[in-house]
C-alpha cells in the first residue's frame, strides 16, 4: 500500500436538524468517522447485539445509550480496533451559529484589508468572546439576534432575505446602542462588515450555481474536518463512504473537494494544508457494519456534548474523549484570549 492509495473512511452522523440549528431537536451535532475494515465492524456489531440482547433488523444508537447499556457503551469506545481508528467532530450549535455570523462579517473584512486574522488567532478570539460575553452583555436581545441570523440564512428568496438581513441590522445597532456592553467593540467589528453578508447570501440562494450551498448546515464542514483529519494522520487520499445524506449532493462533493484542495483560498496561513478527497460513495447503513459502528459512537458523542452544554460530567465523557477532534466547534473559555486562541488554531494542524 502506498502513500497514493486513497484510505477510506466511514462516516455518520446524529443529532442533525439541517440548518436549524438553534431551535431543532438537539443542541450538538456529532460527526463520527472511523476506518475499520468490514470483517472488524462486524464483528463489534455482533458483539454489542450479543451484549444489548437487541432483535432490531439495524442496531441504532438509541440501544447502546439506555443507561442499562452504559457498559457495552464503555466497551465499545475503548475496543482495542476502535482505538485509533475512530475521530468524533463535535458541534456546538449555537456557538457554530456565533462563528458563522463572525467569520461572515469581521473576518470577510479583515480578509478584504490583507489581515489574516485565522494566523493571528484573532477570528478563534473574537468568535469565542462573542459567545461567552454576548448573553451577559446583552440579555435576551442576544438571541434575537442570534435568530434573526439564523432567518437571513434560511431565506427562500431574494426579497426574504433582503428582509431578514433589515431586521438583523435594526437589531444589532440597538445593540451597540449599550455604551457599557465590555462585547462592544467585537461586535462592532461584526458591524463593520455586515455589506459581506451579502455575498454569502447568493451562495445561500445559489445564484450562479447548480444548487444552493447551505453553509449552515454543520454536515459540511463536518465531512470536511473528518477529511483533513485522516489525511493529515495518513498522508493519503481520502475515500469516504457516509449514510446516505440528501446534503451531500454531486454539487456539494465538488466544492468540498475543491475547497480542501486550496485551503489558501480561505486564509494565506492555510497554505499547505491541503487535503484530497477522491470519492464520496453514500450507502444504507443497514447494509454496511462500518456505518453501523460509525452511528453508534455519533449517537454516544451527541448526548455526551448534549450534557457538556449543560455544564454536566456525562459518564461516556472520559471514554469519549481521546477520539475528540481538536478542530471541534467547541466554546471554549481560554480561548477568548488571542494568544491562546493562536496556539489552539496552530495544534489542529
């Protein structure tokens, strides 16, 4: 086997409402890929069967995670074939929805001045002190905002959009209205590059291309963490096989496969960082134990993140945790500091 020989990787996912993100069913999306072979993840199904005693015609996560299964949970985390075979990428919605709104906004802007603020570590910084500090600076007003973001991205329209976009503009200048807001100035960046969401609409509504983009939906940019992970460990192509998923469409392959090839394109820091991904083959899990196996741990992931978000030590969270991607889009407190937001940036690497 050589270092041209694509490696395949298999991927599920759990706790998906698309790009509802913060009024859906669940509050984290978990992304699990693994690289086990057939004859491994059929063995493991078997096992957990044995194990659940479960007769369902597919074994799902919700058999592994009834507190009564909590053992067989442990034990599948900690199987000598899973371990380093396997890598969860975790999204915290809401913080994935504050990310966005920054990302399109302040850091299209730094982009457009020649600043790379993903190097600096300025992007992580902002994101993050936006998360923590906006609910305490801001109260309920927050949230709306929040949603009102969440209503431009999903707009069916032009004339919707157009709208929404009004009204999260109204919304945030009230904001910024609070002299005595510490987040005042962050979010004034934000503000400072609000024309940006402009274009990133007409990629929302697909003008000019074969389909809309979705760039909300944390599928995306899952596929793609779980591609740059395993080839950067490797140092090979990537051939991944995932649960049939209406997101990922032909249109969408492409652009990820281009988007991982140029990482440049994003930020001039990413150069060399590319990733290539040869194939996409979508498949019924009923039919592949790789797929099965990659549910299982999802599904473990979601409800683990679930009571993270809740300031909860799960039981599952220490068994979890060695297969947790550092490119996870996770809040995370320290990194409100741009020094410490830069080293984190530079250890996904």
């Amino acid at each position: 086997m050589t270092a041209s020989t694509p490696l395949v990787v298999i991927c599920d996912e759990s706790g998906n409402d698309g790009e509802n993100l913060l009024s859906g069913t669940s509050t984290v999306y978990a992304h699990a890929s693994v690289t086990l072979s057939l004859d491994e993840a059929a063995e493991l199904i078997d096992d957990v069967r044995a194990r659940t005693r479960s007769r369902a015609a597919e074994l799902k996560s919700k058999t592994i995670l009834e507190p009564r299964h909590q053992a067989t949970a442990k034990w599948l985390l900690s199987h000598p074939s899973v371990e380093g075979q396997a890598s969860v990428h975790l999204t915290h919605k809401k913080y994935f929805v504050v990310s966005k709104l920054f990302d399109s906004t302040a850091e299209e802007l730094a982009h457009e001045l020649g600043d790379d603020i993903y190097e600096s570590g300025a992007a992580l910084a902002g994101a993050n002190l936006l998360f923590f500090l906006g609910p305490s600076n801001y109260g309920e007003g927050w949230d709306r905002l929040l949603m009102k973001f969440q209503h431009f991205m999903r707009a069916k329209d032009t004339d919707q959009a157009q709208t929404h976009l009004a009204s999260l503009i109204d919304n945030m200048l009230q904001l910024l209205s609070y002299q005595d807001a510490i987040v005042r100035d962050v979010l004034g960046t934000v503000f400072a590059g609000i024309n940006h969401l402009g274009s990133l609409s007409r990629l929302q509504l697909g003008e000019g291309l074969e389909e809309r983009l979705r760039t909300m939906d944390p599928l995306i940019s899952a596929v793609g963490a779980a591609v740059h992970f395993w080839a950067s460990i490797s140092g090979r192509p990537i051939e991944l096989v995932h649960d049939d998923a209406k997101e990922l469409t032909p249109a969408k392959i492409a652009w990820a496969k281009r988007a991982l090839a140029h990482p440049e394109d994003v930020a001039p820091s990413r150069l060399g960082l590319a990733s290539e991904l040869v194939d996409v083959q979508l498949v019924d899990s009923k039919s592949d134990p790789r797929v099965q196996v990659a549910d299982l741990i999802a599904g473990i992931a979601r409800v683990v993140g679930e009571s993270l978000t809740r300031e909860q030590q799960h039981p599952l969270s220490q068994n979890l945790l060695p297969m947790v991607s550092g490119a996870s889009l996770w809040p995370i407190r320290d990194n409100m500091d741009v020094a410490k937001a830069r080293e984190a940036m530079l250890s996904q690497f």
